[in-house]
C-alpha cells in the first residue's frame, strides 16, 4: 500500500524512525522510495553563483558572510548577457532548469527587475527557471513568478530550536513567512537544511519535523552536509557520523514521499560507498559539474563513473500535455556560494 502523504508528524515519531536498527530503517525509506519513484533515477542539478559574497548575515556555517574572513571576494550581480551565456552553456551540457542565485538577506526592489529580465531571457531558452535571493515579500515573489520563474530555493537550515545557535541577523519565522509568499505566488519550492553543524539527533528531527509539517512537502529537499570553511565560527566543528548522516536521508525519505531529497552540499567529501548507502536510502538528487557554490564538488567523471558502476541513470526530462515537469528534470541551478545553506 503506498504511503500516505501527511502534514501531521510528531517529533517522537520521527525519534523513533531515527532509532530503528540500521537495516529497518533503510528497507522501511527504500521501500517509500520505490512506491514514488524508479530507485535506479536522479535528478542532477548543477550550481553556479551569479552575486557571490558580501553577504550582510551571519550564518555562522557561510563563507560568503561579509563579516567572516575566508577568502571570499564579494562581486557585483553579473551581466543579463553573461547570465543567458551560462545558462545557453548549461542547456547545451543536457540541462533543464537554470537557477539564479545572489548572496542577499533579501533583494531590494529595484534589483527585482534586473532578476526578473534574467528569469525572462533564461525562460525564453527553453529552460525551466528557479532562483535564491533571500528573503521575499509577497509582492516580490509575485513579480518573480509573473516574470517566469517556476521555482524558489529557501532553506530552513536547522531546527527552530537550534536556529539562534546558528544565525542571529533573522528569525526562524522570517524563513516560514518567506516560504509562504513562494508558495502563495504559485512557485514551487526547495527547501532543506544543513547537518552536522553541531546539532543533536533532536535537532536533525525537529528540522525534518518543521519540513515535512509545512501546509505543502517542498518540491525539493537539500540535505546539506556542513563544509567547514576556515574563518567562519563552525570550523572544527567536530565531524558527523557518516551513517547519521544517512539516517538523516532515510527519515527525510519517509516523511517527505514524494520530495526529491537532494544530496547538496559536502557530496565532495563522501566517499563512494557512503553516497551509495544514501541512494538506496531515498536521495534522489544530487549536485553535478559546475562548483557547488564555492566549495568544490566531485567532478563530472568521478560521478559518471560512480553512476554507471551503481547502475544509476539520471532521471530524464519528462514534460507533460499541460506543459508541468515531472520530477526527473535535469537541472542546472545557478547559485550563490559557498555552504550556502539558503542556496543548495
Ligand atoms: S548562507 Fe546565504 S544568507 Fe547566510 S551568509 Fe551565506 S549567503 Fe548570506
């Protein structure tokens, strides 16, 4: 019987998926994976940054934080032509969807048509369009859509009750209220976290908990997996164990059917074995190619040849009579930097 799709999770429900033995909990998330999806399909996505750095927030994981000294240089929003020229590239490298990242707390509104004339000149390749600026207001988000765009990465990045340990220059309701306007725009949403940040096991399943209870499941989850960038406050963090990190995926998968659950950021530092126990836990997306913000990221032919090995193909682009991508679409998402949590 395939899973029911609920918004009504307990934390000790999710407690106690995390607690299963190992070998339960992932026949009981690949299982959920099988009834939505073909287990042997992912969804690559690429990332490119189009405004890195200089970022007035203290996520205290990010080295595009203006405040934090990590060798990041902060650039100016790139050209429209530049912009179209990637994205001409991306489409050309088999990709679908191009989204446009820049390292704000929020656009202001004079930038919106600056992003709005990318979405339009992007859309009118041919691709599907998806974009992470920050926060949006209502209005904002509606211009966004009017001008093309299909999709809105906005992470929640942790548990509410370890956001303040994390970030201080905006509330965990900032967040919410920001999805809601994607949402109410009509756009679809991305949206995930970021682990190994020093969190507990509660912490990880009060985030999954705050997802997978949102009045809509995010099309799409990013689990991020922190890259400790010297200079910011979380270097030397000490490191997550690599099966947490998979259970992290196995109850995500369970919770969240029908979500594409993306491994993102920290992908690099994985070792083939440990990805492999990720796929057959539900991930079904990952980052591919270009630089993942501006951390690095397995290359091309490392992931290739992990593909062909596992038997995994990418999920091919399928486009439907009304004109709706289903959720094998090839990707690539064009975004800020760093471990960005907001953009992968
Ligand atoms: S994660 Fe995003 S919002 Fe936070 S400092 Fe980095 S670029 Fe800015």
């Amino acid at each position: 019987m395939a899973s029911v799709i609920r918004h009504d999770w307990h934390r000790e429900e999710l407690l106690a998926l995390f607690a299963l033995p190992f070998p339960d909990l992932l026949h009981r998330a690949a299982s959920v994976h099988r009834e939505q999806f073909d287990p042997a399909e992912v969804q690559v996505s690429t990332l490119l940054s189009v405004k890195t750095g200089g970022c007035p927030e203290d996520c205290a994981y990010c080295p595009q934080a203006q405040r934090y000294s990590t060798g990041v240089d902060a650039q100016k929003l790139m050209a429209t032509d530049d912009v179209v020229a990637k994205a001409r590239q991306a489409k050309a490298a088999g990709a679908s969807r191009f989204c446009m990242g820049a390292a704000w707390r929020s656009p202001k509104d004079r930038d919106i048509p600056k992003v709005a004339a990318m979405i339009r000149e992007v859309k009118a390749l041919g691709l599907e369009t998806c974009a992470t600026l920050g926060m949006l207001s209502g209005a904002q988000a509606t211009a966004l859509r009017e001008a093309g765009l299909d999709y809105y990465n906005h992470n929640l990045d942790t548990a509410p009750d370890y956001y303040d340990s994390i970030i201080h220059t905006r509330q965990y309701q900032d967040r919410l209220d920001t999805l809601a306007h994607v949402r109410d725009a009509g756009l679809k949403t991305c949206c995930g976290g970021i682990v190994g940040m020093g969190e507990t096991r509660e912490h990880r399943a009060g985030l999954l908990l705050a997802l997978a209870t949102l009045p809509a499941h995010p099309d799409s989850v990013p689990i991020n997996r922190l890259v400790q960038v010297a200079g910011t406050p979380l270097h030397g963090t000490a490191e997550l164990d690599p099966f947490e990190f998979v259970r992290m995926i196995a109850v995500a998968r369970i919770v969240m059917p029908r979500s594409m659950v993306r491994l993102s950021a920290g992908r690099e530092a994985m070792s083939d074995e440990l990805q492999a126990l990720c796929f057959l836990a539900g991930a079904n997306s990952i980052f591919y190619g270009e630089k993942l913000l501006t951390t690095g990221n397995p290359d091309t032919e490392r992931d290739l040849a992990l593909f062909e090995r596992l038997g995994l193909r990418p999920m091919p682009v399928t486009v439907d009579a009304a004109g709706h991508d289903h959720p094998g679409t090839v990707h690539a998402d064009i975004t800020t930097g760093g471990g960005c949590g907001r953009a992968a």
